[in-house]
C-alpha cells in the first residue's frame, strides 16, 4: 500500500504483439488479427484473477463471489461491471462466453452443464470432483456481450446439445465427427466478424483502445471501469523479429 500524492500524468510502457493495420479487428474470438492473449489482459475483466504461488488462488474479478461444492461452481457476477460503452455486462454475457468456449477449449469435455440461475448467478456442473476445473473456467475473460455474440452462443448451444456424446474410454465427453462441418461453419461466421477495435468493439477491462500504428497501440482508461486504477495510460510497444530490427 503506497501513501502520498500520486502522479498519475505518467505512461507506463509495455511489449504486446499483435497485427498491425488495416488487418487488426476488435473481434477476440478471431485472435489471427483481433486481440490476443498480450492485449486481451489490458481490455477485458477475468472472472477471477489467478495466481499459481506460492499457493493456487483465484481472486474474484468480474465475479463478486464463487463456490466450489464437490462437482458444483457457483459463480456470483458483480453488479457493477459495464462495457465500455455503459452497457451492464449480465449473466447473459457470462453464458454466451461459455458456449463460445466449445469448440475453442475441452470445458465442454469436463462439464456437464451450465445453468442461468438468476440475474447474478450461473451453476456448472461438472463430470468429476478436481481443482483442475477451475483452472478450465475461472481465469476466463469476460469479452462476449449477448448483443454481438449472442447468435453464434445460440448455434454452439445447438451444436453442443445435438453433437456431444459421451467418451466412454476416457469417462468425459467429446463431440461427434458428425458435427464437425456445423462447427467448422460456426467459426468462419465468428471469424469473419472483425469490428473496429476503437470505435466498435466492447471491452470489460480496465482499458479501451485509443489509437494504433504498426508500432504500438495507446490505451487509456475505460471510463465504465469499476474500480479506480492509478495508471491513466498505457503504451503498448509491438515486438519484432530480428529481421524486422534489423
């Protein structure tokens, strides 16, 4: 905990990597040229911040609480979570963020099933009782709202309920080859959906994008944020090759 006057005219300066424009989009779900693992943690909320050491511990984030009892999580949503254009983040959006993960991850494999059950609150079921489940969900970032996501949750929802059966050998489940051309179909229409990242996209995080060249990105503060952060600007250098230096 620091006291006294804090300067908060400074810039902190990074390293991410993404693509450079006209390609970059603000679509995450499309990670070839949207935001990627480097600027997904400056743009969006985890549902917990996540720590390995020196023991393994999840910090609710953009969950206010959770609840492990044996195979069940029960995931409490902050009520004080916005997008960046003002707009509630819901549990609707936490549900669509869970079906967009099947076909992306194995938590369609390990989970039995994901519930709404109240403006606040999801229950998943998973198949066995481990800590590696949490690992599979809770440091997940919240970057799908309903709005533009929503049809595409609806079409994985779809596929998971017709083309998920069970693996015996493995005692978890695993989807059908059958569905592989509905998927392979669902994730070109979310591929192909490539928004302008300043003035289009939604983000959850304590950022928003300002500007970008082929050199760095400038990020400043999501008005929407629900907390206070001290660090007003961010500059994000992109990395290059040697070649590219040289």
């Amino acid at each position: 905990k620091l006291t006294g006057e804090k300067d908060t005219s400074k810039t902190l300066t990074t390293f991410v990597t993404f693509e450079p424009p006209p390609g970059f989009h603000g679509n995450p779900y499309a990670e070839t040229a949207g935001p990627n693992w480097s600027l997904q943690p400056l743009l969006y909320e985890p549902l917990c911040d996540y720590s390995p050491l020196p023991e393994r511990e999840y910090r609710p984030a953009a969950l206010e609480s959770y609840e492990v009892d044996g195979k069940t999580l029960t995931m409490k949503l902050r009520s004080d979570l916005k997008w960046s254009d003002g707009s509630p983040v819901t549990v609707d959006d936490l549900m669509t963020m869970l079906y967009l993960e099947a076909g992306r991850s194995t938590l369609w494999q390990v989970m039995e099933s994901a519930e709404k059950v109240d403006d606040s609150t999801v229950r998943v079921q998973f198949i066995n009782e481990s800590p590696l489940n949490l690992n599979l969900l809770l440091p997940n970032f919240i970057m799908a709202p309903t709005k533009i996501y929503g049809q595409w949750a609806d079409e994985l929802k779809a596929y998971v309920e017709k083309y998920r059966v069970w693996d015996e050998a493995n005692n978890r489940y695993k989807f059908d080859t059958a569905g592989d051309d509905v998927l392979a179909n669902i994730t070109a229409e979310i591929n192909n959906y490539k928004p302008d990242a300043i003035n289009a996209a939604l983000y959850s995080g304590p950022y928003v994008l300002k500007g970008m060249t082929s050199a760095e990105a400038i990020f400043e503060k999501n008005p929407y944020y629900y907390m206070d952060i001290d660090i007003q600007k961010v500059r994000a250098v992109r990395t290059q090759n040697s070649e590219a230096f040289a």
